[in-house]
C-alpha cells in the first residue's frame, strides 16, 4: 500500500493537529503578550522592542527559504533516508525548543532579547516547515486533507487560548508587577512543545522516499554548484507567485493574519489603556475570544464544504469586521460592561476561527496546481515561504503598533497614557485591521478550487503522469485546470519558467525574457 493511502486513525489526526501547539500558540502567546512583556518588565521602549521582530526577519528571509530547500533535498543524505527528509528536523527540535523558555526571563539587556528571539524563530522556521508539508504528502484526498487542516485548527484554538489563559492566571496569582507570570507561561509551552514534537513524529508520516525518487528521475542529472543552489532556491521562491491559485491564497492568508496580528498587537493596551481595565481582564477577553474560534473552525470548516473556500472566507471575515465594529462602539459609548466586551469577543472568535481554518484549508492543495504547471513537486518550496510570510506579517503588525503608539507618545510602564496615545490604540485597532480584511475579500473571488475542480485537477495530472498527450484534453479539464493555474494549457507540465529547472530550460532559450519570471 502506497504511504499516501494509508488509513488514517483518530491518533494520526490528533498528532498532526497538535503540532500547532507550536504553531498557533507560540504566536498567541508573543501576539498577545511579548510586545507587553518587553516593554513592562524588561525596559525596552516601544521602538526597541517591536526592531527585535523586524530584526529577526532579515535573518528569516535566509531562513525560510533555505530550510525549504533542506526539507525537500534532505533525502539524499544518509540521515534524511533513516529518519525521513521532513521528519528528522522534527526530531531534531525537540530539545532544541526550550530556548522558548528564554524569552521570557527579565533583567537582561536588549542583545540579549534580541538573540533569544531569533534563536527560537530559526528553532521554529526547522519544526514548522517541514511540518506544513505533511498534510499534502499524507494524502491526495480533498475530504481527509480537509479534516488534516481542521485537526490541526481545533488544536491551533485551543493552543491559542490556553496562551492567553495562562498569563492571566499567574498575574491574578503573583501580581500584575511579578515578570515570572510569563516566564511560567513560558516554560509550561517549552514543555509541551517537546511532548508534541514526539507525537508529530511517531504518527506522521511524509512521501515514501520511492515515491520522492521517481518524481526526480525526469530531472536534469548533475550535481549543482554552491551559488547554483542559492539560485535554486530564490527562483523556485519567486516564481511561485506566476500560480494564480498561490496568489489568490497568499491575498487571503496576509489579509485575514496580519489583521489578527496587528489587533492582537494593540489589543492588550486597548483594554488595559483605552478601557481602564487590567491586564487579568484583558487574558480574560482573549482567552474568551480564543474559545470561541474552536467553534469558529466548525463553522468555517461545514460552509467550506457545503459552499466553497472563497464564500466561507468572506462569511467569516465579515463576521471579524463586525466585531472591531463593536469594540469601537464600546470605547465611544465609553461603556464599561464586562458583558459587552465578552459578547463582541465571541462574535470576533467565530470569526477569527475561520480566518485561519480556510487559508491553512486552501494551501495544502497549492502544490498539486503547481504541480500541473511545473511538472514537479515542491511543497518544501510553497512551506518556506508560508513559514517567512506568516513570521513577516506578525513582525510587521507588531512594528507597525510600535511605531504608530510611540508616534503619538505612548510611554512605556506608566498606568495612563495621553490623549493622543489612547486615539492611536483605538485607530490601530479598528482602521488597520479592517483594511487588511478587504484585502483578504477581494482575493478571495479570484480562488477557485473545490472538491469537483481539485478532483479534476488531480485526475488531469495522473492522466499527464501517466503518457497522456496533451492534445487529448477534453474542454472543460482544459478550462477548469486554466483557471486554476492562471496558464494557458499548451504551457503546463513544465513548458514554462516556473521553478528553477524550467527557469533554466527557458534562459536558454531566446525568447525567454526577465518578466517570464
């Protein structure tokens, strides 16, 4: 039996999912509280905190990139054949991880907090994206692939309010001025990220290395220089963006999580400053915020398959945008019922559940479009950069709130900001987000796969695998697989610059151009 089609149990679900424990809940934990943390208990100015996530994400622009090209060539060393091309860096994590533990110690210079991030985000970059590729190579199927993606969303939720919870706990239970509440936090989450790793890796599993090695026996033999390697990997990143199906993703994805970045930035000041409430009550709304996005995922995964990943998109976007509707309200009602918040904060986890159910729904069938289109597989290449693009969007929400509340004067450690600080909370809050969200909607008419045209898709490709000629594609394959790739279908299968060995094919030709990149 292929690797591909085994059955999978309840145990094989639930070790996927909880990888994003890692996941989801490292970036709730510092979406939350990291930026509070550093500029409350460490000393750090708004602007000296928020340049460690800028910071760290020059060194992720090499990170990224470069791990996905590991992963997806790590087969070919002896290590990678013993313990799998993936799932060896998951092995390798996890003792590795507990320098998570590390961010959150008071007391120490800026170098120091600088380097502890970066530290955990390459520790992370290895675990998480070898880890993305494994829905995809697991199964072909759109209905288990479905029920992968909400495995792992029931856990992202659940990781994420056990992130905001836990915080709020220790501060009730150690006081508001005591740093070890998130130092304990801290370390509660190294613990479990270990225990996860385990599971990811005992029952998981990736493409059978036969499968990897006939899917390359097509390709140009010959071994590649060290600067011919570094240009396979930049090509093969840029070019991912000529998929339309890639495109239209990443427009939903940035949209919906650099939204929910930039307001999970802002929000604990938001209740702590703008609503003169304490930061146990602002664990309380986000922990409440982040239970209701469990049910959030069950709603958005029902409508995905009912309707389509586009529709369900907008449904729960809308239902995000009502809510900073109704925080804004609250804030110039001047209203401080407990009861308000609470409610809008439901209705903001319905919709943030789905948020980040569809676009992490929606990847796992990237790589069979690109597929079509390059004629190989790539999903160490699609991982990278979801990996660089989601840590560049938390970085850069985080910055933006940086720069924006020092602008107007916020000032670290004080209980009462000015005027001015409370008008730029309460902007960034309600402006910022709502205008990444359209960008997320108007993205979403232009994604096109379902379970009808993602069955076509695959059928099309094993026809191709298989010595099918090209000229035998009947009409409505044709149209569907253009619509999906955004190519003419003559110039699918590889007939085209798209990843680094088609790139190569095509320089050499003379009608190749810098644009067909």
């Amino acid at each position: 039996m292929s690797v591909r089609n085994r059955e999978l149990k309840f145990i094989n679900y639930f070790s996927y999912g909880i990888n994003d424990f890692i996941g989801a809940g490292a970036f709730a934990l510092t979406s939350a509280w990291l930026l509070y943390f550093y500029t409350t208990f460490c000393g750090l100015s708004l602007i000296a905190a928020s340049s460690i996530f800028a910071l760290a994400r020059v060194v992720d622009a090499v990170a990224s990139p470069t791990m996905g090209f590991i992963t997806d060539n790590f087969h070919k060393t002896s290590l990678g054949r013993r313990f799998g091309r993936r799932k060896f860096f998951l092995l390798l994590g996890i003792p590795l991880v507990v320098v998570y533990s590390f961010i959150w110690v008071s007391g120490f210079s800026y170098l120091y907090y600088l380097l502890t991030y970066i530290g955990f985000e390459i520790v992370y970059t290895m675990v998480l994206i070898p880890y993305d590729t494994l829905a995809a190579e697991m199964t072909s199927d759109f209905t288990i692939r479905a029920k992968l993606t909400s495995a792992r969303m029931y856990c992202a939720q659940f990781s994420a309010f056990v992130a905001a919870y836990l915080p709020g706990r220790f501060i009730n239970a150690l006081g508001k001025e005591s740093s070890a509440s998130f130092l304990y936090a801290g370390a509660i989450f190294t613990a479990i990220f270990m225990v996860v790793l385990a599971l990811v890796y005992l029952f998981t599993w990736e493409r059978s290395l036969a499968e990897v090695e006939a899917a390359e026996a097509k390709l140009p033999k010959g071994k590649l220089s060290f600067w011919q390697n570094v240009q396979k990997i930049y090509i093969d990143l840029i070019t991912t963006l000529r998929i339309r199906t890639f495109r239209a993703h990443l427009g939903m994805y940035l949209g919906g999580y650099l939204a929910q970045d930039t307001f999970n930035a802002v929000f604990t000041y938001f209740v702590v400053f703008a609503l003169f409430q304490n930061a146990v009550a602002a664990s309380n709304l986000i922990s409440a915020m982040y239970l209701f996005q469990i049910l959030g995922v069950g709603i958005a995964a029902y409508v995905t398959i009912k309707l389509s990943p586009g529709t369900s998109f907008r449904v729960v976007t809308l239902l995000f945008m009502v809510s900073i509707f109704g925080y804004w309200l609250i804030y110039g009602a001047g209203m401080g019922s407990m009861l308000a918040l609470y409610a809008v904060s439901a209705v903001a986890g319905l919709g943030r559940g789905g948020i980040n159910f569809i676009p992490w729904n929606n990847y796992t069938f990237v790589p069979d479009v690109d597929e079509i289109i390059s004629g190989t597989r790539r999903e160490g290449v699609f991982a990278g950069f979801m990996s660089f693009l989601r840590k560049a969007s938390q970085a850069l929400a985080i910055f933006l709130v940086g720069v924006i509340l020092q602008e107007f004067h916020f000032t670290s450690g004080v209980t009462r900001q000015p005027p001015e600080a409370l008008t730029a909370i309460v902007a960034v809050l309600v402006i910022v987000p709502l205008l990444f969200l359209l960008l997320g909607i108007v993205s979403s008419f232009q994604f096109k796969i379902t379970d009808e045209t993602h069955a076509i898709l695959k059928s099309e490709i094993a026809r191709l695998k298989s010595g099918g000629s090209k000229q035998a594609v009947d009409g409505k394959t044709r149209s569907i697989v253009e619509s999906l790739t955004g190519w003419d279908y003559e110039n699918l299968w590889g007939n085209n610059p798209v990843g680094y060995q088609n790139w190569l094919k095509f320089k050499k030709t003379k009608n190749f151009r810098a644009s067909e990149l």
